[in-house]
C-alpha cells in the first residue's frame, strides 16, 4: 500500500475486526502506548468495534500531558524575565500552570513565539545577538534528535545565546514503571513506531520476557492499530510474549543509527518525574556536561521550583489507564479545551481532548461545583 487513505479502507478494516472477534475468547486488556494511537482508536471508533473482551487502556504516551507542572512553571518563569525571547510549539501554549500559562505571559508582554523547529529558534538567536533565546525541547524520543542536533549545532557554530529547556521523556522506563503499578491490569502493548523507528526495537524483548506481556510495535493509521491489535490479541491467546514488528514500513530493528548517535553525544539518562505519574528512575535526559552551558534551567537558576498538582483534575489517573476520561467529573464541565485544568485536555494528542472531540455527546457527564 503507497497511499494514506489506503491505511483507512473500511472493507479491510472490517475484515480485521472480525478475525479480532474470531480470535479473542479471554478477556484482554491491552494499552496503546502513544496519544497518537489513542486519537486514531477514538476518532474512528475502533475501541467501539472490538469484542467486549477486548478493553484498550489509553496509556501515558502523550509527551505533552506527561510534562510535570514543575517544568511548566520553569517555563513560565524564564518566558516572562525581560530580554528573553521563548520558543515553543504552538500546543505547549495553553498547557496550564499553576496559575497562568505562555499565552497569559504574552497578554503580559512576554516575547513569546510559536515555531515549527528548534532550528528556528536557533536562527532567532542568530538574529538577535542582545536577546536570550529558549527552546521548550519536550518529548519522546521522536523529538529528541532535532533537539540534540540544535544544541550541536549552537555549540559548534559558537551561539552563546541559545539554550533548551529539556523535558524529553522515554518510553520503556515507562512500560515498566507501568507494569510495576500494583493497579496495572495492562496485558499488552502497542509501542509507538515513531518512537522505534529512532531507537529500535532491542530494549523491548527483556520487558516482554520480564512481565509476560507482548509488545507489538504499531502505526497509527486505522489498519494499523487493528493490525497490532490483532497481532497482540493473537499472542495473548496463544501464550506468547514476544515483540513484534508491524510498521516495518517505517521501523527497522536497528533504528537510526545517526539519530541515537546524535542522541548519545548530546544528552543523558536522568530519573525524570512524569505529570501524573511521578519520578520514574532514568525515565528521561538531560544534556550532558559536554553541552550544560546550554541547559536554560542552569542558565535562568530555575532548577529549584516545585508545585503541586491540581486535586480536581485526574488527567494523572487518565494517564495510568486506571480510569476514562468521562470517568473524570470534571470532564467537559470546570474542564474543557478552552478552560483546561490538566494537560490531558491541552494536547492534540491527549486522550481527554480525544473524547472530547468524538465522545463527549457519548458519554454522561456529572455537574461539578467549586463551591461559593
């Protein structure tokens, strides 16, 4: 197949949801690592077409959601010192803090500025040799190489006003801080596949084999996640626990040698806390002592902030899979796209603004009050 729409065909995807119910005769749960994938399973409504035995958990794989408030407050702050100009992408924007988010500090006067590469912000910094110029680097390991790869550059091309405000996470501390979870009801996995097609496949099998779970590196197009599904299903009936790849269209076992390459020289492991979730132990980077003179929090002396989360909004139940979003009561009344208690609701891939998009006539929601 060469052509996207190929990847939505109803007939073959119909075909796939009947070998699922042919072949599904347990009850299975199985989580979909990436909010990619869990906005495809909502948008289309394949979690509808499965067999009652086959529950999909909406994992943590929303890189978004899953930055702490901490580090949105660090963002915040640097944003609003004079001389500094701030560069994002545009759905870090409305991602709220503690009590204000980057839209409210540029009302504020803020240089603030949605960009589409880091790339640019470092050209920015080219251009205006007097102003401090940060990147928000946040992410999976998808993002982390152009990231990596714009700090190289600075360096090498001698840029001493440029710095990235890191917050990239990784995905198999993930899985395993997960499986560790004395709530996990999780049995499967889909992997996300932009993430393999950077690092592979080869940290994958020691965690099957560790918590008897197969892992099924998918895709994110329709045909793609009932594949996976299917796949991941057929295991589990069969006992197995294996890592299989089904986006080889875009994943190779070995990944990109020169983005990890890249990856190793600028940044490492580091625990980092996930919103919601908590600290997981060398879960994240950080940039290396090589490159520390362009790690904004050591440069804007932010390292020390620390928040606490909201005790209305349960985006970090959400984000465990222990609960749906309409589960949540605040959902689609005190929080909404427009006025967002949690991350969840923010990002183009959480799983709130999923169900919000495509459930929230669905599904019941329950008035919520604040008092007053």
């Amino acid at each position: 197949m060469k052509y996207l729409e190929e990847f939505s065909d109803p007939v073959l995807a119909g075909k796939l949801v009947d070998q699922i119910h042919a072949t599904a005769t347990k009850p299975w749960a199985v989580m979909e690592v990436c909010g990619g994938q869990t906005h495809t399973i909502v948008r289309h409504g394949i979690d509808q077409l499965l067999p009652d035995a086959v529950e999909m958990i909406h994992g943590p794989g929303c890189p978004v959601c899953v930055t702490p408030l901490e580090t949105i407050d660090k963002a915040l702050e640097i944003a609003a010192q004079p001389g500094v100009i701030f560069c994002s992408f545009g759905d870090m924007l409305r991602v709220p803090g503690s009590g204000r988010d980057l839209f409210r500090i540029k009302s504020q006067g803020g240089d603030v500025r949605v960009v589409y590469s880091p790339l640019d912000a470092l050209q920015l910094a080219q251009q205006n040799p007097d102003k401090q110029v940060v990147f928000f680097g946040i992410g999976f390991e998808t993002t982390a190489p152009p990231n990596a790869m714009t700090v190289y550059q600075a360096k090498k091309l001698g840029i001493p006003n440029f710095s990235l405000l890191v917050s990239h996470v990784r995905v198999p501390p993930a899985i395993e801080a997960i499986m560790q979870s004395p709530s996990c009801r999780v049995q499967g996995f889909l992997a996300a596949g932009h993430v393999c097609s950077v690092m592979g496949t080869a940290e994958y099998p020691e965690l099957a084999d560790k918590y008897g779970v197969p892992i099924v590196v998918t895709g994110f197009e329709p045909l793609d996640i009932l594949a996976g599904i299917l796949r991941t299903v057929s295991q589990l009936e069969k006992g197995e626990h294996v890592v299989e790849n089904a986006y080889r269209r875009a994943v190779k076992d070995e990944g990109n040698p020169a983005a990890k390459a890249m990856l190793a020289d600028v940044f490492e492991s580091t625990d980092r806390a996930w919103r919601g979730i908590g600290m997981i132990p060398q879960s994240g980077w950080r940039l290396s002592e090589r490159y520390r003179e362009y790690d904004a929090e050591y440069r804007f002396h932010v390292r020390d902030i620390a928040t606490e989360e909201s005790t209305v909004c349960r985006s970090g139940e959400v984000l465990q899979g222990l609960i749906k979003p309409h589960e949540c009561s605040a959902f689609g009344t005190i929080c909404t796209p427009r006025n967002p208690l949690g991350a969840t609701m923010v990002s183009s891939e959480g799983a709130c603004a999923a169900y919000y998009l495509y459930r929230r006539l669905e599904t019941p929601t329950e008035v919520v009050t604040t008092g007053g």
